[in-house]
C-alpha cells in the first residue's frame, strides 16, 4: 500500500506537482496519464527516492519493495538467462522457478536461441525488454512501469497486458496507450493542472469527470464574477452617503472575505490537419510481386507481396520487430531499390514520408520555424508560423534551435513538416513514438479526415483499431495482404504465435526434403520420429502428472487444516490456529507457483505434440506400410 500526502515538487519557478494526495490499496493497478512533461516520470522518481520532493510525505510499509523500470540499463551476468534470473524471488521451499523467467523472455520477444546470448552484446530494444524482464521477475509489491511498451512489437504487448491483468501487487502504469492502459488498470490517475485525481475504472471515466468538474467551477466562476460586480457597483454607488455608510463597509468586508476564482488556462493539444494534393486517378501506387533482400546472398526480407494502394485507403503495417515493416515502407517511399518485383507510383503520385529514423536529418543549427520554412520553399512566414503553433511550438518556442528538442518535440517538427506540403499518399513509421495520449488522438482524427491514402506502420492496437481498413501482415516467416479491419483479422486469422504456432518451421524446405523417398525411407523417418516424440514428451508427461499430483495432495492438506482449524477455532487454542493459518497461507501461496509452473509445461507440451502430429501427416505413411 503507497500514500501519498500533500506532496510537492518544483523546478525553480516551474510546479509540477502541488500538493497532492492519493492512495495506491493492496491489489490496485492504476494508469497514470498526463500531458507530457506533467509530471509522471518526476512521481515516479519521488516513489523510488532518485529525487526529494519540496514537501509532503510518501510512505509505505515496512519491507514493501518497489521495483522501477528505470531507462538506466546495467547488466552483470554473462548471459541473457543468467540475467534475467538475478533478481529472481526466492521461495522457502527452494522451488526452481527458471520455467518462469523463460516464459517471461519468451513473452517478451526473445527467442530461446537468445537465453545464451551476453546482454550487452543485444541490440538496444533488446536490452530493454531485458530490462523489463528483470523487474517483472522480481515480484515487487509496487511496480512502477513507465512506458513498458517502448521498444515492444505488437505480440510483446499483448503478451504483457495477460500478464500484468494477472498481476497480484500493486502497479502504477504509464503509456501513451489508452487501450493498452485500460485492458490492464483497475483505476485510472491523471495528473491534471499540478493536482492528481483518481477514479475507479477506465480513462475515458477520469477525463469524462475532469470536464464536468472544470464546466462546474467555470459556472461557479461566473456567477462569483457577477455577484462581485454587483457588490463592487453598491460600494461604488453609496460609499459617499452617510446614512449608508455602515451597509458599505458591510459590504467591503464581505468583498474581502470572498475568495476570487481565477479563469482555467486553456490547456492546448496538437490540433492540425494534412493538407491533401489533388489525385485525378484510382491507383496511387501498384505493387506487384515485390521482393527484397539487403544483399545477393542475403535472406529475402519481403518475398511476393502484391497490393495495390488507392485512394482513401488506410492500410496498417504489422508484426514483429526486425520482420520488414519498416523496410517495406522505404520500398514504397523510394528510399531502397526492390530485388524483385516493381513498384509503380502513379504520375499524379505527391507523397509524404515520415520515417523513424527521418528525426535524425532535422538540422541540429537551425530553428523549428526554419525547418518547417524548409519543406516547402514557397510557404510564407505567417502559414510556418501556423504549423508551428499547431505542433505546440508557439510565439518564442518556434525559434528554439533542434539541438535542444527532445525526441518528442523532433517527431512534432517532422510531423510539422508533412503538414507543410500537401500530399496525396502519407507514408507513416511508429509516428505515435514520444506523443502523448491527447497528440495521438489529434493524429488519429487528422489521418480520419485526410482526403488520401494512408500507409502506417504501428504496435498501437488503439490506432490499427480506429483506422485501418486493410492490413499487410508479416508473421510466421511470410508477408501477406489482409482485406479487413484489425478486429477482423484477430477473429478470422489471429497471430500465429497465439494459435500456438511460434513463428518457426516445422520442417526447413531444403533440397534434401523436397526428394521423394521410398517406402523404406518413410518407415525410417516416421520410426525416428515416433521415437523422438517419446523421448521428448515423456519427460513433459511425467513433469505434468508430477506436478498435478502435488497440486491435488497441498488442495488435500488444506481440506484437513481447515477442518483441524475449525475445531481449534471451538476450543479456543490460540497458537494452534496460528500455525495451521500460516500453512495453509503457504500451501496455498505453493498451489499458485504450482499451477503456474503447470501451465508453461502443458504449452510446451501441447506445441511439441502438435509439431510431431504435424511431421507425422506429412509423411504420408499408413500404418500397414
């Protein structure tokens, strides 16, 4: 349990936080949201004690650990397992829970080929997600996640939402993510004008009662406003007769007593549209058996995708991290040559390109204005100025040099750019990266509106649910055009890994397997393969009878402790039912590792039968062969 009481926090001038209070109780997970730069990451800090705050108090109870995903990253062990397995909790009984650290490197993105691999050796996303595993290995008390989703594919996420809905401690959740944030939380906790209010239930409830309670003080400002001009007009109007002389001061006193309420600042999103270039046509762009590789010898990254991209289309890019997405959208944006195939771009065709990696070409000496100014060379000064308000760069913010942005604010002045060219195809790479949660609605309703085509390449569920019409979908080792929304696509297909597939071949089509064997030959394969299916599975049988049958003997034990507690309770032996309390606390706190430890080895084995299963039809052999 966290309390938090009348705590404060400024930097110089600038109030983050003032004065605020808020309970997390045992069980709660609760979405933290805010603006960026309202002050997540600051009470975040606070918690954890990397920073001290200006007053008030944070206290926990004793021996209640807090665990933060912090972006500092040091590793120590020689290997990715070894490392996620540090700050694995330890049980009294000395169960070895490796099984739960792997099936956490697994959810997360990591294939089992990585377990061997020296962390530092992983590319940055990976050693984030390592990072992540660690803290969630940890079982904290109080776990404080701010932005988890950074660096996650698609799969990843929705891995983690199972996994923290099933979370039995407390959590405090930052994500840009609305969808991602209410699938998880309990209640949800805005940071809103330096104070925090917190509801039970989804964000949509918290902002819902943050405009009524602001129409409500707005209404009471008014009629305060009104009732003050109107004692302010009786001062005025009698204060120089004497006969009203003590009604006046009456009247002065009363003025001074009551509080003035300030007017709301307006508190102002991104609020922009694209502007869209005249398209006479059907096709914007035709792709037809498209392939590439990165080199001759090279694996092929995309192999045979044929689409064809037409007006108002909305078409989304997704699957795993390292897959092609990105590529593809290069493909199309005219950055890399395909291996195979063609691209042909309508002569009409005026697209717009927003790529990750576009953020670095910002030229670090010039300002926001001269940048947007750039993309477009016969843009006036007042329209620039514009486009830089839009993107919350107003008045002196426009003339801030890129050296001083942060990511956020470069991906605004990128975006700012797009905005200054019309286009009639928008080509768009994770743009939700660094935007807060009201910026991404802002894109979400500026691509809704766009009289073109839209090409975007998201993990956010929130934003392939509102927008996408068609899908190009890389997964299970193949790239393939979907005609439907998302929601379509996970009732009628779903990912391959969550159908119990991960992602990898069955069997290689190698030259070797393309020969035609005799009947000699299948009876060996299929023999070698009935042999290596026992001697694979059996092990996993035994593991889940074993397991099973531990389950049912602690359920039994309970069964008689409950009992025995029961009469104890009758006879009023005190110590006796403190001990028979305390076991059957801990058999069941075993039953629950149990049970968890059950389910990765029936899924296991449940993935390798179907593998054999799989080999075995294949072969084609009947039984009398």
């Amino acid at each position: 349990m966290l309390t938090v009481t009348n705590l404060s926090k400024s930097y110089g001038k600038d109030v983050i936080l003032d004065e605020v209070t808020f309970t997390v109780n045992p069980g709660e997970r609760v979405g933290l949201t805010g603006r960026n730069g309202s002050g997540k990451t600051t009470l975040f800090k606070l918690i954890t004690g990397e920073e001290e705050a200006d007053g008030g108090a944070i206290s926990v109870p004793r021996g209640y650990a807090v665990s933060y995903l912090s972006q500092h990253i040091r590793f120590t062990e020689k290997t990715v397992l070894k490392e996620a397995c540090k700050n694995m909790k330890t049980h009294e009984d000395g169960r070895d829970e490796t099984y739960r650290v792997k099936s956490i490197l697994l959810g997360l993105g990591f294939s089992s080929s990585r377990f061997d691999f020296d962390p530092k050796m992983l590319s940055g996303g990976y050693q984030v997600r390592l990072n992540l595993s660690k803290i969630l290995v940890s079982e904290p008390n109080l776990l404080l996640l701010d932005e988890p989703t950074n660096y996650l594919d698609i799969l990843s996420i929705r891995w983690l939402a199972r996994f923290l809905c099933a979370w039995k401690n407390e959590l405090i959740l930052v994500t840009h993510d609305r969808r991602f944030m209410d699938s998880v939380t309990t209640h949800t906790m805005g940071i809103h004008r330096k104070k925090i209010r917190k509801v039970p239930g989804s964000t949509e409830k918290l902002y819902q009662q943050i405009i009524q309670e602001e129409e409500v003080y707005e209404k009471t400002r008014v009629n305060d406003e009104r009732k003050r001009k109107e004692i302010e007009q009786f001062i005025g109007r009698f204060r120089a007769q004497a006969s009203r002389a003590r009604a006046v001061q009456s009247k002065i006193r009363m003025l001074e007593k009551r509080d003035k309420k300030e007017k709301l600042t307006e508190e102002r999103g991104l609020d922009f549209e694209f502007k869209a270039a005249p398209f006479p046509g059907k096709w914007l762009v035709e792709v037809d058996n498209l392939s590439f590789a990165f080199s001759q010898e090279g694996p092929l990254i995309i192999n045979g995708l044929t689409v064809a991209v037409k007006k108002r289309d909305r078409i989304a890019i997704i699957g795993k991290n390292g897959k092609g997405k990105t590529t593809l959208l290069k493909l199309i944006a005219g950055e890399l040559v395909s291996t195979k195939g063609s691209i042909r771009p309508n002569q009409n065709l005026t697209p717009a390109y927003f790529g990750q990696m576009n953020v670095d070409r910002l030229d670090p000496n010039k300002t926001v204005l001269e940048e947007v100014l750039s993309a477009h060379t016969e843009y006036a000064l007042g329209s620039a100025r514009g486009i830089c308000g839009a993107m919350l760069f107003e008045d002196e913010k426009a003339l801030k040099k890129i050296s001083v942005l942060s990511g956020g604010e470069r991906s605004r002045v990128m975006l700012g750019k797009i905005l200054a060219r019309p286009a009639n195809m928008i080509l768009l790479d994770e743009p939700d990266n660094h935007l807060d949660a009201e910026s991404i609605d802002a894109l979400v309703e500026a691509i809704d509106v766009f009289d073109g085509a839209v090409m975007i390449v998201t993990h956010s569920e929130m934003i392939l649910s509102a927008i996408a019409t068609r899908l190009i979908v890389f997964d299970g080792g193949s790239v393939n055009l979907f005609e439907g929304t998302y929601e379509d696509f996970l009732e009628r297909v779903g990912w391959a890994d969550e159908r119990g597939v991960d992602g990898e071949h069955v069997r290689e089509d190698s030259e070797d397997t393309q020969k035609i064997p005799n009947r000699k030959d299948l009876r060996k394969l299929r023999a070698q393969i009935i042999g290596d299916k026992s001697k694979i599975l059996a092990p996993l049988k035994k593991q889940i009878t074993e397991l099973e049958r531990e389950i049912t003997d602690l359920e039994k034990g309970i069964d008689r402790d409950n009992k025995t507690l029961i009469e104890a309770s009758r006879s009023g032996e005190g110590k006796k039912i403190e001990s028979l309390s305390l076991a059957i606390y801990n058999a069941r706190g075993k039953i629950e590792g149990l049970f968890e430890e059950l389910d990765v080895v029936t899924g296991e084995y449940e993935r390798k039968s179907e593998i054999f299963e799989t080999q075995l039809a294949e072969l084609q052999v009947p039984d009398n062969a």
